[in-house]
C-alpha cells in the first residue's frame, strides 16, 4: 500500500480525500495534517464531519499533526494538500522541499511555469513535466525531488473535459463561452455560503472564479514547451475565454452552460461532435486506475438532462455529463455540461492523479 | 374607472391580474371568466389562491363566467387573458370579435403580423400598429374595431428591455447571449415545477422557451412595415439570438447572464454603456402611467448583484436590474439582468401596456 | 434465486423496488406490472426514470405487462405492489386468490383483520398469522394460499421502530406524539409535491397522514389473537397516539419530534431507555437477511443530529437514527427520530419482508 | 416626532429596526450605533444590506457611532437595540443608566425580576411594572429613569399570542407542547445558517432555543407580585411547557405544532376555543398604535394553513396565524401556529413596544 497523508484535514477538501482514500485499493491514509488548533487531537475530535457517508472507522483514530513534513507525515509517499489558499502556499512548498509527492487542491501554485495543472480525465500527459524531472534526477544520481502537481479549479474541470477529445479530433477551439450554475459545496462549510444568499436566490457573483476558469482553460488545452520543462499556455489571441459564474441552491454538482466555436471552418458536424464525445477514454481508465471512469464523457440524449441530482454521481463523479448539444446560432454549438465539483473538480481528481502517477512509477 | 375582465381567471397569471387590478388608480375589475368547471361560482370557491397577498376582498364575490364575450366580460372596456395555450386561441379571436381590447399573456398570437408584441417598457410605440387601425376605422366611420396585444415571454421581457436604450444610441446588436435561471412561479402552479425536479437541482431545460426569445427578440427589437401596418421582425442575419434555458429554486425572478456585440466596432465604452442604461426612460414613465417604473433599468454597481431575493421587487417588479456590466472576451459586454417575471414578464406588462393604451385613449 | 414481480412498475414505489431488486443477492427481477398505458412497451421505454441511480440495466428490457396474475406475473414467487390505492385493491386481491404472496406498500389492506401490517425492523412477528395460514392449508393438504402483506405508511415506521425495545423492555407505552417533518419523495413524483409548496414554505398538512400514523402505531405495537388467525389492535384507552404532520422541503427522510409516556412509573431511566434502543437487534439481522441493517437503531449524542442529509443512508437506509433523546417536561422523554421513508418506510421494507418470509421458507 | 436611535445597526436585527422606523408615522430615525469598526462611516458605507426592501434614503447618510449614550444617541427618546448577547449586557444598561428608554432584542436582561419581558400583542400589561417606577420618580421629583424592556424569544412570541386569550377566558393552561420549524432569518446572516446545513436538511436543534421557550412562556403569561414592582413567573407546576425545536429551509415565519391542556376539565368546546382567539383584539389596537394589527390572531379554517410564504405577511406580521385546530388525543387541543419571527418576534415587536409607551406617554 502506498502511504497517503492529507493536509487540511479538517477542512471539505480534506474530509473528502479521507473518504476517500480510506476505501482505496492502493492507498492508505497513514497521517493528517491540520491547523496547530487542531494538532494533537483525535481526528474523530477534531473534526466536525459533514460528509453524507459516515467517518470512517479507519480515519477515526488517528492523531492529527501540524502540518510540517515530519512524523507520520514525513513518511508518506504522496501528500494530498485542502488547505486554504492563505496557508497553502508555504505548506506546500516545505513539503515539496522535503522531497515529497504533494497534490494540492490550493490555486497558490496553479500558474507556476513548471507545475501542472492537471484535470485527470483531460491533460494527464501534462504532468510529464513532473516525469522529465524525475528522470534527469535519477540519470544525475540525485535524490528523488519533491514536486507539486496542482488540481484545478472545479469549474475549469467540467469544462475542458469534454473538450479535449473535440481538440484532439477536429483542431483548436477559436471561442468558448460558459454560464455556471455552482453548487454550494464548492464554497466549503466553515461558513461556506449563507442560506439566505442560495434560499429562494442567485449569487451571480463568485470571487476569482471567472479568471480562474479563463486563465486555466488556455493552460490545460495548452502546450509544454520544447524542453519539456515548462508550460506555455494558449494566449488570448489563440482562444478566447468567457465566463459568467452563479452560485445556486444545489449541494454538489457543477452545472455549465456552454457554447463553442472551432477554428476549423466548416465546424465538424453535430453528429460528428456527439460520437467523437462518447468515444473518448481517458488516458487514466487505458491505463486501468481504480477510480477511472468507465464512460469519461456521458452524452446523454434525453431533452431535459443531464441534471444534478439525477447524473452527479455517473461513475462515482468521476465522469462528466454532457447533454443538449445543439447547434448554436451564435457560435458553432451549444450544449450543457454537468461535474461533479467535489470529485472530478477536487478530491476525486487529486485521488485520480496520484494513481495515475502510481500507474506510472512516478510515486 | 375603466370596467376590466380576466380570462383565465383562477390560474397562476390569472391570480395576478386580479391582484393587481384590485388595487389599481384607473382599472376596476369587473367580470372574472374560467373554465367551465368554475363558471357560475364566487371567485373565492372557485379559486385555490397561492399568492402571497390575501385574495383581495373585491374580487372575493364576483361570479365567475365562462370565457364568452357575454354579460359582464361583455361590458369590459378591455379584458386580460391567462389563458393557457390550448384555450386561449378561440376564445381571445371571439373577444377581439366582439370589438373588445385583449391584452393576452398566451403564445398563440405572438406571431401574427398585425399584432404588437408588447414589453411596455421597450416597445411601446409597436401598439402604433393597433392605433392606426383605430383611427382608420374611425375615419371610415366605422365601429371600433376590437384587437388583440400580445405580452412577450417572461424571459424575453427581461432579455429586450436593457437592450431597447443601447440600439436607440449606439446601433444595431449583432450577436446577442443569454442563458437563463428561470423562477418557477413562471410555470403557474397546477401542478406547475415538481418539488423534486428543483430541490438540490436544476432542470436545464424548459419546452419551447429558447425557441420563444430567439424569435420573440427579432419582433420586439424590429421594425414596422412602411405602411404601419405589419410588422418586421429582424432577419437572422441581422440580430443572431442564442439561449439556453434552466429551471432553478427561485419562486419570482428570472436571472439571465447575457453577452452582446454590437454591429459598430469599435463599440461604446463600458462606461457609455451603463450610463446609456441608467439614462433610460421609458415612455410610460414619460406618459404617467400610475404602475410605470420610477427608473427603468437599475444598474447596480455592487460586485454580487442582482441578486432575486434583493432586486426583484425594485419599482414594484416593473423595473429590470442590470449588474455586473464588464467587457466579454469573446462579444463586446457582458452584464446579468434580473426582471420580475410575473410583473413586468407577465401580468403586470399586460396592465402597464392597458395603462398606456388609456394614456394614449386606445380604450 | 427467487423470482420476482413488481406492480406499478413505472411510479416512485415501483421504480425502488426495482433499483433493490435488480442487485439483491436472493431475488430475481423477473417480471413488471403497470397500467395498459406502459403495458406492451420495454420498460426503459416506459417510465420516467426518477431515481438518483441510473435505471439498472438489467430491467430496461423487460416487457411491461398489465397488472394480472398472467405471463411472466405469473412465473413470479413473490410480488411487490407500489400501486396506488385506487387500483391496488382489486390487482391486489386477484394475485392474492392466484395464490401469490403480495407485499404491498398501499393503504388498501392495511386494516383487515387478518392481513400483517409490518415494519420489518420492529414487528415481523406478526407474519405469524401468515404462516399459520400456510401451515394450515399444508396440513389439510391444501394448495399454498395466497396472501398479502401491508407495508406500514412511511411515517408510521419511524415512529414505531425506536419504540419496539422499550415496549418489550419496560413495558406498554401510555401516551405518545409526534410532529413529523416528511420528505417530499413519499409524495411519489406525478406531480407529487409542487416545488411552490416547498420552496420558502412548509405545508402542515399531509391528507389522510395523521390518522394513519395514529391507527397503524396501534396495530403495530398490538397483538395477536389468541387462535393466531387475527390482529388485536391496541384500543385507544391502551395507547392514545397523536400525530401532526409537515410537508417540508427535504429529498428523502422523515424527520419526527416524538415524545411519550409509559404506563409504568416511574419511567426507566434516561439512561435505560437509551441503551435498550442501542442493544436491539431487529430479527431480521439475527435471521441473516441481506438488508437487515446492522445497527437497528442508532442513538446519536451528538447534539444536532439526527440529519435528513447526514443520516438517512445509514445502514443503507434499512436504520432509524434516534437522536436529542431526553427528559420531557410534559411527558416522559423527547427524542428526535430519523428514517429513510423510500427504504425502511416503503420499498426496501417490502424488500426485507420478503428476505424474511424467504428465510423462513414462507415463499 | 419622536426621536430613535438603534444599537447594533448593521446587524440583521438592526436593519430590521431601520427599515420600520424609516417609514413610520411616530418616530423618527436619529441616531445609529454599531461597533467601532463601523464607527464614524455612514451607514450606507457600513453595512451590507441583506432586506429585501432597499436601504431607505433617509438611513444612508447617519453617521454610525460608537454604542455610548453621548451624541445623537444621547438625543433620542428612545433607544431599540439589536445588538447581540455578548455586547448587550454592559450597553444597554449605561443607556438605561443614562436614563433612556431601552428596548432590547437580546436575551440578557430578560430573566431579570424588574424587567418586562413583552409580547405586544400579548402581554402588554406588564409594562406596568415600568409604569409605576416612572410614577413614584416622579411623584419624589426625581428625574425621570431609565428603564430596559426586553423583546421576548421569536418563537415564544408565536407560541404565548394565541394562549393569551383563551388564558383570560377559560383559565390556566396545565400542559402545553411546542414543535417548531424556524425560519434561518431568526439566525441572523453573519454568517447565519448555513446553506448546506439548510439545503436538502433540517437540524434539529438550536441552541438555547428550548430552554427560552419553556422559561419565557412562564414570565409572559405570568403575574406581578402585589407591589407592582416585580415579575412572578408562573412555576413548573402550574404550567408544564416542552418545547422541540427545529431550523429548516424557510426564510421568514416560524411554524409551530402546538398542543395544550387545560387546568379546567372538562375544557372548552373546539368551538369556542377557536371563537375565543378570533374575538381577541390586542390592546395596541384599541390604544390605536399605528403598527398594531387589526386581526390579532386570524384562525384560518383552510384545511392546509397557514404556510409560511402564504400567511406571514398578514397584518404587516404583526398578527399571528392560527390553523388545524382540532382535538387532541393526548392533551386537549392540537393547532399550527404561524409568526413573522423578525416582525412580533424581533424589530416589529420592538417597534410596538414602543408605539404602546407612546399612546401611554411614558417615552
């Protein structure tokens, strides 16, 4: 079993991995992390547990530490990281420095040139950045670095999902447009959003959330450089981005109405888009991951779907839902794309990196 | 007081008609028609009241008839249909037959070539069309001719009104976006929106209704045929219209986040924009009309706003809210619009547009 | 594996016998019943999927016949009825005389004297009556009778499951109430509740709900007459029961406020009380039935549970969650009670009745 | 007019304040006192406006000032303070000691012998005891004192309204039962309840809620001690309450499922029970204060009400709604009883409060 330790432990993010992990075939949940105010405590104490499925018996016992690479911690092969963004930055890279795995949740390092941001079921080949540097160590006879990979924004999950098999297929994607309609377990629970902003109401407003899926979107469906070392983006030039975000009384499940534009003109056709979406698997299910979807891309064809409540839990959120593709007479086509955010958009995804990172030795 | 009637009597829209002619300065109502199950009960036994104001104690007694331009329906100066689709067709031809004005919130003649399609507070001077039938009538010595004036769809109402002053300024749109989060009490309420189709979940879809403001946009923003006596709906080549739709947990108030761009390029400057918005009077404001808006578009400058619960009753729900109004990297702007969809997307456009057909003597 | 049928295939009951029946270990999904309308169709063809699993693969292709002991109905070992009441009475009644065991979640039967009224988890007992009858008929050599059996109304098995320890430990309880906050989902979904009703809202009211609970808790807790052919309800001296109940804006779970009286006093302590409820053991565990929850009844300290959202999937909903249990100013004890009204108040009771009529060989 | 002032002004509580005392008749908004923070702002730049009326012009421009008796705090006749418990104590009693008339929303003071504890439209008598203070100062010549009169519980507030009357008519009430679903406004709004803990959910508990409850129905519906100078609550033996309380997903309106007994049997007839809440008109109505309602308690016979979204605005909130009286199987009668908790249970009681020591010149 490979030894699995969660930073953020307390927090959503982290009671997810733990859920997580503490059913994993391959990994083990060997040690938590939290804030010194939680340090010391019984996980089962420290926690106030607000997840549908219980506390694991497993992840009960064990006694929470500061989240600094030492004890248990220091003896994990991979670090999942939920912590907040004001606390993550200095974690994260500690423990990189200390020569370890860490997959954080965090948007702190989400930008860095050398680090990927990885949606599982879309750009796992991106993290071979991290693969060229493992290996130019090992030719060196140096020690195994640390590294991070980062998992993005939930919302920019859902959308270059059913992307990238459409780019694979018929060339880059000129314009994109997407209108979210956001779960609220995305915003945490400590406070996470107020009743009274999603009872009866809209938030049309989520901070950040706009740029993140614009900025990230050109990452993810960009390029590594020559060199293998770095990763250039697509430049505004070469994709324009646009994104309207809302926050909505529903609990889990990103809902994104999107529209789209191909470079290449004539577009492909409706049918075309469709079957090339249904065909796609994701490189994590060739290469047999536990928790790898069977169908990545659910292409439903019933007039009302796909909806939240129905098709979140699509290969245990793993997948994502697409439905409503339809001609779009502004852009080319229009269509309406359901994630999971806690899964395929958080934890899920950070679980489905480090087993495709198993998969490959990289660990 | 000019005698009213309401066709449709005991539905959801039905319901607010009565509400708001109960208590109105210039309308009285007069006569109450339904199905002929209730026909020849009170209105209190023969309603099942779901507003949130009590039944008003005026309309508690009145004997509801059948939908026939007959006895007391055939004394009202002008009569408000909530029909449902599949009635309102027959029954709003004999009253337009009998030489009554009909203000019908129902679909089916939204289309015809001689009948304005009216959101009072952007086109008003479509009911010239109607107004010069009336004055040709009159010259030939004629009766007064009856007529029937179409309220747009709830959504399209929202969509047009802040788009009405920026094509009087700065020009034709030619590409124009909306996706929706559409309030339920737009579905009436028998049975109306399953409980379980919008709790925890979004149904992203609503039958017919993209279809409606794509082309319901193309009338109101176009033209009158040389002879003022058609109308001129934009062509698809000159305003491209795309929605996508979804049901959501709001019991009032219908959300759009909307993209536009304009056919001048360079367009006007964000700043012209919102100020051209702000600067908007409509002519029923301009005319007296007791229910007209104070401000007809709210541009708010709070990060998260409009918001349903906050913004839907501004003017008593005949003012649109505008907010969030920024530069869309793929149109020229973006911005959210929140209208009251059972005021000025329904009942209450059908007494704004009676009320400045009074103004003009159209009565 | 034993083969089974289930009646009103395509409503809300019937659409969660076949999520149970489709993956259970002993019971076979072999044959589906619903009106003319579905009859003749597949049933993936037939019915509008609802659930928030994906309909089973193995039921889609099942042709959908009418609802008489014909056909594949025939073949079957066991019949699970999810009709409503206006029809349940004479389908029910001609399976039963075509000699089939019908487990029926409608309220038609569940008064007759002779027919078990069971909460699987409190009182299977009383199936006794059945298998007497069964015992009977073998004996003069008869061929196996048929017989129904009634699922209690959802509601009820909340109330009377944490009650059945104490009875048996300290004796008949004197006075008992509950207000009930219940789950739209028991409301099936054509229509079922209107999302107006529960939006922003409660409905006090539930038709026909509080006479239920209050009859049906005096059956369930009741006995058996002495020649073991009849039930002997408890009369309204032995038990007087009160019930208010609330339609309330949750998916699944029925929340009830319970407070009661023993006849023995003083009462046992609130210590006793709670340990009795954790000790039980539902016989339908001790038989080894394969959904018969391990833990029958959780007893909770925390302070604010039990939860609809946290807590209803315990023991895959097979468990009520008793929570806040404590001194009552007014009568004994209060106590917060949460069951999973679809599992072990409709559907999966129907499921583990027949796991126990199979354990003991009575199918 | 007379001169007001509002503690905790940016508050959910103090908003509510601004918002009544904006438009009314009698007094006027003065002065506004919030923490240091917001100190020295106007109020438009201090608080986030969470009402679903707009910020009133006539608050935007108050400067906000410290909570000390010094300023225009020290002008006002009369001080409502919304502030909360932990700052409550030490403020409002140096403006009592500064000799203001103090009507507070906090729980601090409100066990305290010599402090009314009022309902307005119930317990309005009570202000005697403050009363007969300012008569014996001013019968010594001494100036006139400061005195704090407490605003009672929200959900004692709907529950003792209805008692009132049929106290003064048919005698004590010997056991009352209370189950409440309350609204999250009654939770203020930073951050309030929140969204996942409400959405899909119900907890089952509020703290310090039930205690309030069963202790302040004591004082409200009990007596002064025979120098008129104190309050002697009703003990655990003449009157029995049992209250369960519960937050749901509701807005605005506290619903409670009530059940009582009377001391005297047998007790009155279902009929008068109800005809005796119709007849009770408050004593703010016939003192003629402008808020009071004009139905006190509206017993509805409508088989489903009230429900919040449909009843809580009747009378403006100031009155409460009765309906489902009916008999009780355990304790006499069963009813539902409907209350605006931020009107009769919070800033509109307030407001009444002080509209009664008006009419009695006692500001």
């Amino acid at each position: 079993m490979v030894k699995a330790g969660v930073l953020g432990a307390t927090g959503s993010v982290g009671q997810r991995f733990i859920l997580l992990l503490s059913q994993h075939p391959t990994f083990e949940l060997h040690a938590l992390g939290a804030s010194p105010r939680s340090a010391g405590k019984k996980y089962a104490d420290a926690v106030v547990w607000k997840q549908t499925e219980l506390l694991p018996e497993s992840a009960k016992e064990i006694l929470v530490q500061e989240c600094k690479p030492e004890g248990a911690l220091a003896e994990c092969d991979v670090v999942f990281s939920g912590l907040d963004a004001d606390v993550a930055g200095d974690v994260e890279i500690a423990f990189k420095n200390a020569g370890k795995a860490v997959i954080s949740n965090a948007k702190n390092y989400r930008r860095e040139k050398d680090v990927p941001l990885i949606v599982p079921i879309c750009n796992p080949e991106h993290m071979e950045v991290v693969e060229a540097k493992l290996r130019a160590a090992k030719e060196k006879g140096e020690q195994k670095p640390g590294y991070i990979i980062c998992i993005s924004n939930c919302s920019t999950a859902g959308l270059v999902a059913p992307l990238k098999p459409l780019v694979e297929k018929f060339g880059p994607i000129d314009l994109l447009t997407t209108t979210t309609l956001q779960a609220i377990s995305g915003a945490g629970f400590s406070p996470g959003v107020s009743g009274i902003d999603v009872l009866d109401n809209i938030v049309p407003y989520i901070s950040g959330e706009e740029e993140k899926i614009e900025w990230e979107t050109r990452k993810i469906l960009g390029n590594i450089s020559d060199d293998g070392t770095e990763f250039a983006p697509l430049s505004e030039d070469e994709i324009r981005v646009s994104a309207q975000c809302n926050r909505i009384a529903v609990s889990d499940g990103h809902t994104e109405c999107i529209s789209l534009r191909f470079k290449q003109q004539p577009p492909p056709s409706l049918e075309e888009v469709k079957q090339c979406m249904r065909d796609y698997q994701c490189d994590a299910a060739k290469l047999g991951c536990p928790s790898a979807p069977k169908n990545t891309i659910h292409v439903l064809e019933e007039v009302d779907r796909p909806q939240p409540r129905l098709d979140r839990n699509r290969d245990a959120g793993y997948a994502v839902s697409v439905g409503r593709v339809r001609p779009d007479p502004v852009l080319d086509y229009k269509m309406v794309v359901l994630s999971h955010n806690t899964v395929i958009g958080a934890a899920g995804a950070g679980v489905l990196i480090a087993e495709i990172l198993h998969a490959k030795n990289l660990l």
